[in-house]
C-alpha cells in the first residue's frame, strides 16, 4: 500500500503493486499512457492534480515515469477516464526485450465487458504513438444508440459476423472481409447478426 502519511505532491509514493516498466522510459512506461490519455481527453497537468490532490510537478514527473502513482492515484484516474484499474498494468511476465514492441495474446489489455455488449483488447503495446490498434468484439445484438464523436480519424477492418455502421448520416452493412475509414465525425454501430463481430480498429490519435 502507498504510506498514508505521504504529503501531496511528495516526489514518491511507494505503490502496493509496480504499475509501469521501468523508470526514465517514456516510451512504453505507465507514464507515457497517462500522458496520452490525458491529452486525449483534452486535459491540463493542473486539472489532474486536482484530481490526485497532488501538486503539477508531481503529475509531471509521473508522466516522465520519474515518480510512481500509489494504488489510490490509479483508482482515482481510472475512474477519471472510465477505465478498468487493470488497464494500468502491464503484464510483468513479458520478456523485458519484448516490452514496448510485442503483446501477447494473453498479455493484451482489456476493456468492456461482453455481459455488456462490447469487449476490446488493446493491441498496441502501449499509448505512447501516434495511433492504437485495438480488437473490438460486438456481442450479437449488442449497438451504440446515440452517436459517438472523437476528434480522431479512424479505421476499421472486419474480421468475422455482421456489423451496421453509420458515419454521420450515411448507412453501412460490413461483410467479413470490408473495412472502413472516417475523420471527426459522428458514428454509430450495431451488430444484426447472430455471432459475435470481430473488427480490428485503428484510432489515432490513442483515446485508451
């Protein structure tokens, strides 16, 4: 557990669990995830430190993977940006030559739930470039009703089942095989079909 005698903006907190790799990499640490998925949502350092109760330059060397976040800090983001608390963390069995470059099939993030229509598994081995990958698996049945926008373009390759997509107003029926493509508009989906659709999404920038 972190010390609960440790002040706002302490330089350290020790965390009940190591979260990220190793410290100094901005490139495939914790750090660089939170960065992307602060900038995602269009926040500032200060409204994170609000969050946290944490000083900015606290924040700053979090995202620099110069500090640590405690168990508490996660859970606070995690609720922040509507993620899992085991999103934050990395699966420490993974070779250390392979992290940042490999995921394995029992090594990927996931987000979602089935139970509840829609369960994705990152790809990508981290947030820190210029696009995520993720695997989207739509239960049947299971729809988006009121359309999404994110500042992001997007694309799209279905694996298997039946997938409805609509960008902006326009209808489309994807057949295994068809992919997609769209930039800053609104979007909407729904699976007609009686299996799960497997769609392999590319976003960019990350959003999660």
């Amino acid at each position: 557990m972190g010390d609960p005698l440790a002040t706002p903006g302490s330089s350290h907190q020790e965390p009940e669990r190591r979260p990220g790799d190793s410290k100094g990499d901005s490139k495939g640490d914790l750090g660089g995830d939170l960065r992307a998925l602060r900038r995602a949502r269009g926040l500032t350092l200060t409204e994170i430190s609000a969050t946290l109760n944490r000083s900015i330059g606290w924040v700053s060397q979090v995202e620099r993977g110069l500090s640590e976040p405690s168990i508490s800090d996660l859970r606070k983001l995690a609720e922040l940006y509507g993620l899992p608390l085991g999103f934050f963390f990395r699966n420490e069995e993974a070779p250390a030559e392979e992290r940042g470059f490999i995921v394995r099939s029992a090594q990927r993030r996931t987000l979602g739930d089935r139970a509840d229509g829609l369960l994705e598994e990152l790809l990508s081995p981290d947030l820190g470039g210029s696009f995520e990958v993720i695997r989207s698996v739509f239960e049947p049945g299971a729809e988006l009703p009121e359309p999404a926008l994110r500042q992001t373009e997007e694309a799209g390759y279905l694996v298997s089942g039946r997938l409805d997509l609509w960008i902006g107003e326009k209808h489309f029926r994807l057949e295994p095989g068809d992919s997609f493509r769209f930039e800053k508009e609104a979007f909407r989906w729904r699976n007609p079909g009686k299996e799960p659709a497997v769609v392999i999404w590319v976003i960019a920038p990350p959003v999660y």
